[in-house]
C-alpha cells in the first residue's frame, strides 16, 4: 500500500530530479526530428504546492527519432491499434483502468491528517504495473497517453506515484502526458508532437472528489447499516442518493395521482368535390371548449348530435404558413445516453459501452468516433468542413446552409475544451460500418445515431407547410378547426433516413384538401361512421423516469458529470434500490426507505440545488478558483457534527420518523389524533388496529399493529379502494361495495398439466400469476420456488383473467426463430415486468 501522508515531500523530489534532467538538456522531442532543450514551466511549481507529480517539455516531435518509447494507454483494444501507428520502436501497453485505488476501509481518508489517503492496488492492477514496469527497463522515453478527462489525468498521476514509490524514474527517462480526442494516426502523432505537463488543477478536483464521495460514501453507508434493518449492505452516495430521492418522488406523484376524465368531439367533413378530413370542435355558442369545458359524456354526445344535425357547415378562414426546424447540436455524453434510450432502448451502461468500443475502433484498426466522455458541443474546424463537404456530396448543396452552425452549451460547468461525439471521418457511412463490425450490433446502431446526429447538425433546416382551417354552422353557434402539415423540404431530416436505410420513410404528413374561404362543407356519414363522435380520455400520471430521462433531469439541475451518470445508475440497480418496470425506474421498498431516511435526516446533503452549488465548487478547483482541501475542511466538519448527533438514535425512533413521514403519502394522513386510530390508518381485515410502516431485512411493508393476532400486509405504496392484499385473516372479505375491490390471493384455478394452483397475487411490483402454493412441505427439505409471471404490464385487467389465460401465460417461453448473427434461439417471455425478447 501506499500513502498520501509524504506526497509533498515525495513530489518535491521527483520533481527537483526533473528539473535537474532538464537543466543538463536531456529531453526527447526536437520539433526538427533532433534533440532539444526543456525548461521548467510555472505549471512545475504549482506541482510543488499542491502535491501532484508533474513533468515538464516544451519542445515536441511527430516521430520516435530511434528512441526506445513506451506510451501507456488504458485500454489493450486501444493499445493495439496505437502501436501500429508509432513505429517499431515504440511499445504500448494498457493500465486496465486506475493502477491503485483507495483502501475499501474505513480511515483511508484522514481528513484529521490534512485527507491524507491510503492507497492500494488489485491483483490486477499489480499485473499491470508488472508489465509497465518490466517494459520501463528497456524505455527511453515514457509517455502517458490516458483519456483526456479527469480520471485519466488522475491515471497518469497515480502511475507516477507508483513508478516513484518503486524507484523506477531514472534521471535518464523521459517522461511526458500526451492526450487525443480520437483514435487516428493523425490524432496520435499530433499529440505525441504536443505534450504538455501533467495538469495539476485537474489532479486536485480528482482528490477532493474522491475523498469526498469516500468520506460521504463510508460514513453516512456506515449509519445506515445500523439505523435501518435490511439483508444486504446499505450505501448512500453523494450523487446517487440524489438520483434515487428523483426516482422516489416522482413515483410517489404517479401514486397520488388521480386520474380525471374528458371529452373531444371530432367530425368528418366531405368537400365538394368530395375529398374528407378531420375537424374538431372547438366553440360552442360562442365559448372556446377548454380541455375539460366538456364535465360529461352525455354532454359531449350532445355537441356530437348537434354537429351531425347542422345543414349547411362553412369555410370560414384558411391560413397557410411555413414552420422552419433546426437540428440540435451534436451530441455530450449525456445527450447520446439519453437518445439511445429513447431511440435504441439502451440503458445508460450499455450505451457507453457500446461507446467506448467505437472510440477504440471496434476492430477495424481505427477509432471510430471521437471520446465519448464530454459536456462540451464544440466541433473543430477541420471535422465542420469534412461533415459540410460530405452533405453536399450525399444529398446536394440545397442542403449545406451558406455558414458553418456553431453550438455553445449553456451550462455553467460545460467543459468545451472537449470536442462533442462524433464520428472520426464523415465520410463514413453507417452501412460501411455495419458490415465492418456486424449488422445489427449495438456498436452499428449507435454508430448510425452518432453518425446521423452530427451530419443533422451542419445540415439546413427541414421546413414544413402548415395549413389551418376554421369552419363554422350557418348559426355561427359551433365552430370546428381543421390543420394539415407537409413535409415541404427534408433538410437535416435527410441525415436520419440515410442513417437507417432499411427504414421505410417516416410519413406523418396531413394534409387538407384544396378549400376556399366561403366553401360548403357536409357532415360525412356511412354505415360505419355516425359521422361526428364524442370520445373520453383520461388524464395520465406524470411518466416515470427512464435510463434516458433521469440523465437529462440530473443534468438539467447541474448534478453529477459525463463520466457519473452510468456508473450511478448501475449502482442503483445493484443494490436494488431501483428495480426496471419495462423501460421505467421504480423505486424498490428498500429504495424507499433509504431515500426518506436521507430526505428525513439529512435534506441538506439529498438537496438538489446544495448538490449542484456542490458540483460548480469542485468544477472550480479545476478552474484554480477554489483549493480542494479548504472545501473539503468546509463541508467536512458540520457532515461530521450531523453524523455524531444521531449516532444515539434507536432503529424504532428512526421506523417511528419514517412513518409519520411517509403515512401522508400512503394513508392520506400524517398523524392520528389522541389514541384513536384514524379511518385512514384503521386496518381493513381486524376494523382494530393501526397501519403502519414495518421494517423487514427486503425493505418495509405495511403492517396491522395487531400482528400475530392480525397478519394483514401490504406492499409499501398507497392502499387504493380496488386493492385489498394478502391476510391471514380467514374471515376478512373485500368491500363490497367496490366493484372493482381485488381480494389478493385469489385462485383461479388448477393447471390442467402440473395440477398445481394459479393465483393471482400482489406483489412490490403489482398484480402477478403464480403456479403453485409456495408453501413449504412438512419434510425439512426446500421447496422448489413456484413460478411466476407478471401481469401488471402486459395490458391485462387484472379483474378479467380466467383461468385459461393464466394457463396460456405459463407456456412462456416461445422459441420465435434463430439469431441472424449467433445463431442462437431468439425466444419471447413475459416475466415479473412484462413481456421480453432474450437470446445467448
């Protein structure tokens, strides 16, 4: 292991040994393929004073010159395609990543010892450095060629360090940071022509967030596990918990949401020369019908009748007009996560995957998209006039605007030293890519949304006529409008298309017929249309986060950075704080419970707008506008204070807050009065005893006070009218006054092949079959668990399934056909959130 405690003294050494290399003249890379002079740079003191290794070089070459060079990258796939382009003197070998990390224990960061930190590095990471220290013996020149973001500056610094601790710096090595933004010769040997200094400022925001998520990470983690009872570890993160308290308050606005009922009437009109369309209502005796002017069905059918009944319908007003849309900007991190969800279904973590493996090239040779880590929108000037010469080529010069389109993101943290996403060459069309790394591949289908992304953005606007028409009875008592829309000229929207040629051409135009001001218009009526109907909708829930939507809502409020977002939705998953519902984050119970803990006691730090102050200020230490460890020392110390005042707090103070915090939300009352059990929280199976929140080692759960006397249970959301659950009540039945009511679990039948029972039952997800009792046999011996299916998702009323259709459901899984690249079965199935597709 390693320790920070003697980083200053340590570095000082170091860089007192460059600095002396340097002044005897010894440097690699003359710009005139000969030996140069390097001279100390201010960026070398700054390393002194913060405690971060730097070398220094100000004089470049594009060639190894017959220098034995070793570049460290961090990736094999990126290492072996660099190697080809350096030369046969030149060896490059991958970190796999960090080569140490800090010790997964508590005190690796000592914030009473200035944070020092203690380091150590995996079996793997030892490997590494095995190699790279193996190859340094043979090495004249040494150059660090990590990602060009803060974690693989941090890389380079740690390699260092390590190369430091084991004495392996000879006064004869040359040491240099060099950074691309794409895997192409070009990139690559402009960059070893450039090096620069290790940027110490961004080594520092690196340090004050790791000790920060660790002092976070480990603390509040560490009260948890022993305030709130649970079968697995509970952790809290400084940015994780943020996303999971978005997860669980938009679900609980889902919950408390009541849907509310309305009303359109719509006609169809013929022309004269018998042409039909659409018009809807939109006044009536001279009131403009607002979405819920209509309060019922028998209302509506009533302007319906009226509407069929008119003799003579006119054509008041027709207005032409020409919508113009510009494409967006190429894409960040965040932007390509977010449209590959909605695009592709990709979660977060697929989609950089499928990232990272383009920039590396994905075994063409060559890097196929530039860095995928970045907030920035900015395109270089070389990459615009390559993609605005490709458009012209591709669709014509009506399709290249006369200037350039320049984008600026208008966060406050935007780093646009970074280029945007995009592909490397323009020139390379998505087909050729997918016959180079395989049709269908997540990498092709990515590579085409990257690809038609950029190329939209240099391309003209798509315009759009627009055609409105206002018509109106001879009484002038009811009013209708009738709008058209076609695509006048594709613009960008060329890009698309030509991104997904197997694509049939999207077509959404509707247009109107030719009609003219004055102009007699009929009600159409046959025998399969009344000609004019009224038809109800229901308002719906505000839509639960997605992969994609969580990203774009963290962003929005200025929480979390490019490299964050996948790695916290992963986090969420595996330690089922949030679990999918189809494409949907759901938040589990256990995920419940610890948000409102975090929400109860510590607000300030789940706090969307303190997160975000939070983030700027550590965007800062990048900046040299804030030092790391004074803002450390800043939130440290009342973090610390809050955690020692409820390190005396008793688990049933801590269920007792949590559930008056969530009874408002689950029972639509937050308290009840003197010793009387509200109505609210009255259990429905014992009419005796009080509802509230129990703990269990899966999360929580709704339970009777009365427990063992009264077994009633619930899931942890609010109890609807139409949802009765499990009891072990023999004689509780449901209201039956409600229709509707459910009474869980309910037996609807025996499977003619097993002769087991199916059930219908409610789980933390909703409504499920089961096959089987589940119960546990008389002889000490684990009952096989019974299988399930999941019904809440798959467009069922749960009221209406017989047992046909339950038996019908067990079937799954369905052999569909064989996987075109694989060969594997392609099967369909429908499990606990729906149906799905599965392969190897």
């Amino acid at each position: 292991m390693w320790t920070a405690r003697a980083r200053a003294g340590g570095v000082r050494r170091l860089v007192a040994s460059v600095g002396a290399r340097a002044t005897r003249g010894i440097a690699w890379g003359g710009r005139e393929g000969g030996w140069g002079e390097t001279t100390k740079t201010a960026a070398t003191a700054r390393a002194v004073a913060s405690g971060a290794t730097t070398t220094t070089t100000t004089t470049t070459t594009t060639t190894t010159n017959g220098k034995r060079t070793l570049m460290i990258v961090e990736s094999p796939a990126k290492a072996k395609t660099i190697e080809k382009y350096l030369g046969a003197n030149a060896k490059v070998l991958a970190s796999y990543g960090h080569v140490r990390d800090l010790v997964n224990k508590q005190g690796s960061v000592r914030p009473e010892e200035s944070f020092a930190m203690t380091w150590t590095s995996t079996s793997r990471q030892k490997a590494a450095m095995r190699d790279i220290t193996e190859a340094l013996k043979k090495t004249d020149v040494l150059l660090l060629a990590t990602d060009p973001d803060r974690e693989g500056e941090a890389i380079s610094w740690h390699l260092l360090e390590v190369l430091r601790e084991k004495k392996l710096l000879r006064d004869d090595l040359d040491v240099k940071r060099v950074t691309f933004g794409e895997i192409t010769k070009t990139a690559v040997l402009d960059a070893v022509g450039s090096p620069r200094d290790i940027n110490v400022p961004m080594v520092d925001a690196y340090m004050a967030r790791r000790a920060l998520d660790y002092l976070f990470g480990f603390t509040l983690s560490g009260l948890l596990w022993r305030k709130l009872p649970s079968s697995v570890s509970l952790s809290a993160g400084r940015v994780q918990s943020v996303a999971l308290r978005l997860v669980c308050e938009r679900e609980e606005e889902v919950e408390a949401f009541v849907s509310e009922p309305y009303w359109t009437v719509k006609a169809s009109l013929s022309s004269k020369d018998g042409s039909t369309f659409d018009a809807a209502l939109t006044h009536v005796d001279g009131a403009k019908l607002g979405k819920f002017t209509i309060a019922s069905n028998d209302e509506a059918e009533a302007y319906a009748k009226r509407v069929r009944e008119c003799d003579t319908l006119r054509v008041v007003e027709v207005k032409h007009s020409e919508a113009k849309r510009t494409s967006g900007p190429p894409f960040t991190t965040s932007t390509m996560q977010q449209e590959a969800n909605k695009q592709l279904g990709f979660g977060a973590s697929r989609t950089m995957s499928a990232a990272q493996r383009l920039y590396e090239g994905a075994g063409t040779g060559e890097g196929l998209i530039t860095y995928m880590r970045t907030d920035g929108t900015y395109v270089a000037p070389h990459a615009i006039e390559s993609l605005r010469t490709t458009a012209g080529e591709l669709f014509g010069d009506e399709y290249v605007p006369e200037s350039p389109r320049y984008f600026k993101k208008k966060q406050k943290n935007a780093q646009e030293a970074h280029e945007a996403i995009r592909p490397t060459k323009a020139g390379r069309l998505p087909a050729q890519v997918a016959r180079q790394i395989g049709p269908g591949s997540d990498e092709a289908r990515l590579y085409a949304l990257i690809w038609a992304r950029t190329m939209a953005s240099q391309m003209s606007p798509a315009l759009t006529d627009r055609i409105a028409a206002e018509i109106a009875s001879a009484e002038n008592d009811l009013k209708l409008k009738a709008n058209g829309h076609r695509l006048k000229f594709p613009g960008f929207l060329a890009a698309y298309r030509t991104s997904r040629p197997e694509a049939a051409p999207p077509s959404d135009d509707a247009w109107l017929p030719i009609l003219g001001e004055g102009e007699g218009l009929s009600v159409k009526t046959d025998g399969e249309s009344l000609g004019c109907e009224a038809t109800e909708h229901k308002t719906s829930p505000p839509p639960r986060y997605t992969d994609g939507s969580i990203v774009k809502a963290l962003e929005e409020r200025g929480i979390g950075r490019p490299s964050t977002y996948a790695p916290i939705l992963k986090v969420l998953a595996q330690r089922e704080y949030v679990a999918k519902q189809g494409a949907a984050l759901v938040p589990t119970t256990r995920g419940r419970l610890v948000s409102a803990f975090l929400t109860n006691y510590f607000e300030t730090y789940v706090d969307y707008g303190f997160t975000a102050d939070l983030e700027h200020k550590l965007d800062d230490i990048t900046s040299e506008q804030v030092q790391w460890k004074p803002l450390l020392e800043e939130w440290w110390t009342p973090f610390r204070d809050k955690i020692s005042s409820l390190s005396e707090l008793r688990v049933s103070e801590v269920i007792d807050a949590l559930d008056e915090k969530l009874g408002q939300h689950l029972f639509g009352e937050a308290t009840d009065s003197d010793d009387v059990v509200s109505e609210a929280r009255r259990c429905p199976s014992c009419k005796i005893g009080r509802l509230g929140l129990k703990p269990s080692k899966a999360g929580g759960f709704i339970g009777c006070s009365r427990y063992p006397e009264c077994g009633f249970t619930h899931p942890l959301h609010p109890i609807r009218g139409a949802i009765v659950s499990d009891t072990d009540d023999p004689d509780f039945v449901a209201t039956v006054e409600d229709p509707d009511a459910v009474m869980y679990p309910k037996v609807l039948g025996v499977d003619p092949a097993t002769g087991k029972e199916i059930s219908l039952r409610l789980g933390p997800y909703g409504p499920y079959l089961q096959l089987g009792d589940g119960k546990k046999a008389k002889k000490p011996k684990k009952p096989p668990a019974p299988r399930r299916v999941g019904v809440a998702n798959i467009g069922k009323d749960v009221n209406k399934i017989t047992l046909a259709e339950a038996i019908g459901m067990f079937e799954y899984p369905k052999v569909l056909g064989v996987h075109p690249v694989t060969q594997a079965p392609v099967s369909l199935n429908i499990g606990p959130f729906g149906w799905y597709v599965a392969s190897e």
